[in-house]
C-alpha cells in the first residue's frame, strides 16, 4: 500500500481552535499511522478544499461537504464527529462517509452508517495542556497529597448537572479531606497546567457525570496518573468501547452514596498501577483500531 499519500484532517479555524483534545488524537489516536499527517485549518467563510483522503473534524452535520466531495468523485472521506455529548445531533450524514470516528459511546449510533462504512466511538482524552505525560514520572499513590479532587462547574438551577451535586452532598457527609475548586461555568477556573498538578498530585479524582456519564476528566485523570471515582454506566462495560480490554479498574460507585467505601484500604499504589497499566493499553488498542479502519480506507 502506498503510504506517502497523508491524510488531511480538515478543520475549521475556529473548531480547531477550541477544541483541547486535538493534540490527543494526533498523538494517540493516530499514534499508529505509517504514513503523514497534514493539519488543514479553514476559516469559517472560506471554502473548504476538495481533495481525496480527508478526515472532516467537526461538531454537528457535515453532510452538505461530503455530499458535494461525493458528486466531484473525491474518495476516501471519514469524519470525526466531535461532541454530541446527548446523542441528540442529526446524524444522517453518517450515510455519505466511509468511515465516522465520534465521541461518546451510544451503542446504536454506532449501526447507522451506509453499508461499508465502519462507525467507530473514540474517547475525547486528556485535554490540551493536561498531557501527555509518561507514566514513570508520575508521582506514587502514598506521596499525593489531596485524597479526593474535583474542579469544576456544580451546575444551577435547571442545568441538569444532578451527579455533581449529589457527589458534593456526598463529601459533604462524609467529612473527609477533598479538594474542591468550584467554578461559575462551564470552562472557567483552573488553567490546564493548574488543573494537571492537582490531578497529577491526588489519589482520587472525582468524575461525576456532566452532560453525558462519560466525561473528558475522566480521562484527563487516567493521563494524569489519579484513580478516577465514577458512577456507574453502561458506556462502562462496552465491549465496543472502554471495556474492549475488560472493564476498566478505576473505582465504580453505584451511587455517590458509596463515598464511603473508597480510601478503606483497598486502595493503594498496586492498584494505582493496575489503572495507568491499564490506561496505556486501552489507549494503544485504540489506536491500533482508529489506525485499521482509516488504512482499510486508503486500500479501497
């Protein structure tokens, strides 16, 4: 196969911009690509280049592109659906790709493609800033100094963020350290480099459930070398997601109820370490799996 065609990740400006897990995918994801990578940032009024071999970055329906590649002849189009975090988007144009990379794992989402097309979910990872950082420089469960960590947006009235706030009336209960650091919205607080020392120097990082069950601090824990403390879900247990390896061995509560039951000795740097060997093999069957799927593309 020739492997010095490279694949042509096409954002707009403004998406590429904002979004902080791209460095994630070009340094995990595609970790495994034998062939080049080029970066194609558009503004939003520009027109966006017909060419073969693109991956579309995008939130929402990009149909309309792909339908006007199609009509050009222009082959070997996948997309990376970004977002989508209520499975609420318009997913039709699925059906006008060869392949769809997207975010959050909705099991029947991932059957709604044209015949041929492979529909795969792919975590949204460590966010840019928080990693990547090697697991050996990590600092050992016993010398963190913050048991339970989480910053972040507790939601208001209406925001339906009802994990979070059940998790801080649990703390509150349960009257043992924590480091919260709340915020006044979505995306304000901590800087990414100040939110990775604290993760990088706790034990457990608390990842309630925001607008879906699976969220990105949850992974930037898992990078950052903390044990993550979840509520429990089905993307948890999916053979076609996080648990192709098994289920994952972070700490999985069946309300935020069980606070309690975490830190009584069954925690330590062994199991610390069963998470980050963990973590490092699911991310490279990962991208064993996004890399298969995009060259069986370029072959066709």
């Amino acid at each position: 196969m020739d492997q010095s065609r490279p694949l042509n990740l096409v954002w707009r400006r403004t998406i590429l911009d904002g979004v902080s897990e791209a460095q994630f995918f070009s340094h995990t994801l595609l970790a495994r690509l034998k062939r080049p990578l080029r970066w194609i940032a558009v503004e939003d009024q520009a027109a966006l280049p017909e060419m073969d071999d693109l991956l579309i970055c995008s939130f929402g329906d990009c149909g309309s592109y792909l339908r006007e590649l199609r009509a050009s002849g222009r082959r070997n189009l996948g997309v990376l659906h970004l977002g989508d975090e209520l499975g609420q988007d318009n997913i039709s144009f699925y059906t006008d790709a060869d392949y769809v990379l997207r975010h959050y794992y909705r099991p029947g989402l991932l059957r709604r493609g044209r015949p041929g097309c492979e529909i795969a979910w792919v975590p949204n990872g460590w966010g840019r800033g928080v990693g990547p950082f090697a697991a050996k420089h990590h600092l050992p469960f016993e010398e963190r100094e913050h048991e339970f960590f989480f910053a972040g947006y507790k939601g208001g009235e209406g925001m339906g963020l009802s994990d979070r706030q059940a998790m801080l009336e649990a703390l509150t209960k349960l009257g043992r350290p924590a480091t919260i650091i709340l915020t006044e919205g979505f995306g304000q607080g901590l800087g990414a480099m100040a939110y990775a020392g604290y993760l990088g120097n706790s034990k457990f990082a608390l990842a309630p459930a925001g607008n879906a069950r699976e969220t990105i601090r949850f992974y930037d824990a898992l990078e950052c070398g903390a044990i993550p403390v979840v509520t429990d879900g089905k993307w948890l247990h999916s053979k076609d997601g996080i648990a192709a390896l098994g289920l994952p061995p972070v700490v999985i509560l069946k309300d935020w109820g069980q606070l309690n039951k975490v830190g009584e000795g069954a925690y330590n740097e062994v199991m610390r370490g069963d998470v980050v060997e963990w973590w490092t093999k699911i991310k490279d069957h990962l991208s064993a799996r996004v890399c298969g799927i995009i060259e069986t593309s370029f072959a066709v």
